[in-house]
C-alpha cells in the first residue's frame, strides 16, 4: 500500500511539474553591431586601430519555460551562436622615417565568433499571443579569444499555435569585449557587441 502511494505521489508530481514547465528547441538568426568608442588618435602614433564589421549571425538552443499558463512567466535559454566578423587592423597616420613621411599598410582578415550563453528573462503577456520581455545572458565567448560578456537583453513575441513562437530580440553586451579581440586595449579601440535576433520556438 505504501508502496502505491509513493507511486501515485511521484506521477503526480512529475504530471503538476510538466504543466508548470514548457521546454523545447530555439532557433535563429539576425545581424550584429559593433558599439565602438569615438577615441580620436592624435599623431604621431603607432597605435593601432581596429575597425570591425560583424555579418550575419545564427543560433540554435533549447528552451525551459517557466509557469507557461500565467500572465508573467519565465525564459531560460542554453544557446550556441556562429557569426562571422570581418576586421581591418591599421595605423592611421603615416609614419615618418628618413625624413618623408609613408604610409601604413593594414591588415585585413576575417574571424569566427562562437558565443555560448544561457538568458534568462522575465516575460508579461499583452494579449493571449503577444508578450514582452527583458532578461540578462551571460556569454562565454569561445572564439576568436575565451572572453566573458553580460549582455542585457529585450524581446517580444508572438505565439502563432501551440508548437510554434516567434520573437525578436535585442542584446547589448555590458562588457568591453572587442579590447580582447583585439589583443589588448593597448592596440586597438574599446568596444561592445550587440545584436537584433528572431527567433522561432518550437515546445513539444
């Protein structure tokens, strides 16, 4: 007998659990902006400059969805993102040897950006389908360098049926990011990253 009862008490459990918690697969993809400082270099210098351009991003994830039924509920993403970034690293003044003055031949090169993060956000139903949200997403970046970042982030979203979401989003990273990029805030311009991204959600 008792043994029936701790069977029907974990059935139930885990049945109040699974309407309280929606989870499934989170997909992608938007453009980044590099935030970049107006620091003006004044000659002669032989510091660098970095000018970045990021391209087209993309993600994949999954899900958690806390108290999905209520007006306000709850978001927690695991997400690995890709994007390609396109850099030109360059001295911006010419340089003067044997009494003339030459100029400097940049670099340009392109990189991987890889950012692994889990966001977390608050979210508040306007109507039955529409919501807004606002959250944080702390960010490993894997590549180019291993760099942390805390990105703020707000959304909104659309529920089109039962197995299907859309939303955009917008993230701004708190954290000088591009400083390591560029291999030190010796060699190059400060500088955030942030990102405008829809997304699709698909709960099973």
């Amino acid at each position: 007998m008792k043994k029936l009862f701790f069977l029907l008490l974990v059935i139930f459990s885990t049945s109040a659990f699974a309407q309280k918690v929606e989870h499934g697969v989170l997909v992608g993809g938007g453009i980044g902006f590099p935030m970049q400082d107006s620091k003006q270099l004044i000659p002669p210098t032989n510091e660098l400059r970095y000018d970045h351009n990021l391209k087209g991003n993309g993600m994949i994830g999954y899900r958690l969805r806390f108290l999905p039924q209520r007006k306000h509920f709850f978001d927690l993403d695991l997400t690995i993102g890709f994007q390609g970034m396109s850099t030109q690293k360059y001295v911006p003044f010419l340089s003067k040897q044997d009494g003339t003055y030459t100029g400097n031949e940049g670099d340009e090169f392109s990189e991987f950006v890889m950012p692994v993060s889990i966001a977390a956000s608050w979210n508040y139903r306007i109507t039955g389908k529409f919501f807004f949200g606002l959250g944080m997403a702390p960010t490993l970046y894997v590549r180019p360098q291993a760099v942390f970042d805390l990105p703020v982030l707000t959304k909104v979203g659309y529920r089109i049926g039962k197995h299907c979401e859309l939303a955009l989003s917008y993230q701004y990273g708190c954290l000088d990011v591009l400083k390591h990029f560029n291999k030190g805030a010796a060699n190059g311009r400060k500088g955030h990253l942030s990102d405008l991204m829809l997304s699709v959600y698909v709960p099973f």
